[in-house]
C-alpha cells in the first residue's frame, strides 16, 4: 500500500512508541493525524513537524470525540490508523496484606487498553472503508499495539495481560470482518522500548529487561517501532496476525530484583 496521499490517524501519538511512529509516518509522505489527552505535547509534536501533521485533543474512550476527528477534514483519506494509546498499571491478586486485587484498577486497565482501542477500532474501521480502493481492493490498514505481557506476562500482571491478550485474540475476527472492505488488520507485541517512562527507571531495572532480549541485547528503540509500522503499512500481505517486536525477549515470571 502506497501511504503517500493518506491519513494516517495515530491514537496515542503524542509520546513514546506513538510519537516515534507519527515521526516515521510523517517522513514516509503520510498526513499524520495525532490524538492523544496531552494536549501540550502534542500540538508541540505536531507543530515541530511540519503542517502535513496536525493535533486533536481526545480520549480514546470518548466515541464522541474520537468520531469527530476522525471525520476530518482531511486533506487525504483515512487509510491507516494505529492504536499505541494505553496505561500502565499491575497489582497481585492477593496483597501483601490479604487484600484482593482492586477492582477499580482493573476496570480502568481494560476500560482504557482494551475498550479505548476497540472504540478507535470500529471507527477508524468505518472511515477506513470511505476511501477509494487501490487496484488491488485495499482501501487502508488497522495496526493494533499489544505487549509482549501478553504473552508472558508477569506476577503482578493479570489485569494489563488481560487487556493486552484481548487485542491481540480479536485481530483475526477483525481481519475476517474487515477482509470485503479490503482493509487489513494486525497488531505489534512489542517488547521493552527505550521510551521516557523506561528510561526514568532505575539502572538495575533496565538492566533486568536487556538481559531478556538475546540478540542485540539491548531495550528497542522506539524508531525501530515506528519503522516496523510503516513497512506493515506497505507490505499488503501482513494481516490478520500479532507479530512480536522484541529481539527475542522472553519475560520471566517473577522480577525478583525489583522486589527488594
């Protein structure tokens, strides 16, 4: 798929593997639409990239507003939307002190990391499927971020592996769905990125996740996540699947270091 003379909608795009995806978007010949809550970052990203980017304030949970920017203007058709916006939360299921896992939290980590992205989904989905098809009858693509917890996730994990683990289990039906449309679905399970919250992290912490990866033994850079989202945008026959992007890291399930 040729990503020049398209939208590119990136949700979460105003700060880490957002951000870098917007700046690798924007340098291939995409329109680069940013959503994102921090308004402050984002219209300082979009306006130290050029006037081919452009900012919206918005809640990836909110319909109303997701929906609005979405429907433009735009200078070029919807064709690519991607999905980085998240938070980042765990706790056991039993305390230290016998008390259950918060209830709360676990609503907040689905209602943000799982609903948000399906709410970006169905409509990104519907605006996708407003532009003209190419010669092959792709109109656009749909990429989806998961993690690599959800797979492998550890102690302390459960409610962010469950959200995780759902985008991923729903790409496939999604792909299915959408495949008249001619509007592809996939979705990255990145590993540990060297993005601003990792990178405040104490030294012993990081050290414990490029420990993990075996070859480079190193966190990712975020470029490296930006650049693998716009080959995924021009290599028409990735879909339907969830492809890890973590040098061959495997978390361990408990981070014993990290408990002292």
């Amino acid at each position: 798929m040729d990503i020049r003379q398209s939208t590119a909608v990136v949700a979460g795009g105003a700060s880490g593997l957002g951000e870098a995806a917007a700046r690798c978007l924007a340098a291939a010949g995409a329109d680069v639409l940013i959503l994102d809550r921090d308004a402050a970052a984002g219209q300082r990203l979009a306006e130290g990239l050029g006037p081919a980017v452009r900012f919206v304030q918005a809640d990836i949970t909110d319909a109303e507003a997701v929906a609005t920017a979405l429907d433009g203007p735009h200078r070029f058709p919807v064709r690519i939307l991607l999905n980085t916006a998240f938070v980042p939360g765990g706790q056991r299921i039993i305390g230290r002190n016998g008390e259950p896992h918060d209830l709360a939290l676990f609503r907040r980590l689905i209602e943000v990391n799982l609903t948000g992205t399906f709410n970006c989904i169905r409509l990104g989905a519907a605006a996708i499927a407003k532009a003209p098809p190419f010669a092959d009858g792709e109109r656009g693509v749909i990429i989806n971020t998961a993690s690599i917890v959800a797979f492998d996730g550890q102690e302390g994990q459960s409610a962010y592996a469950a959200a995780k683990g759902a985008i991923a289990a729903m790409t496939l039906p999604l792909a299915r769905d959408l495949k008249g449309h001619g509007i592809r679905v996939l979705t990255i399970a990145p590993g540990t990125f060297l993005t601003p919250p990792v990178a405040a992290a104490p030294e012993h912490v990081r050290e414990i996740f490029e420990r993990s990866a075996l070859a480079p033994g190193r966190l990712g850079h975020p470029e490296e996540f930006g650049r693998f989202v716009v080959h995924a945008c021009e290599n028409s026959y990735l879909n339907g699947d969830t492809y890890r992007l973590d040098g061959g890291a495997r978390l361990p399930a408990r981070d014993s270091e990290r408990q002292r």
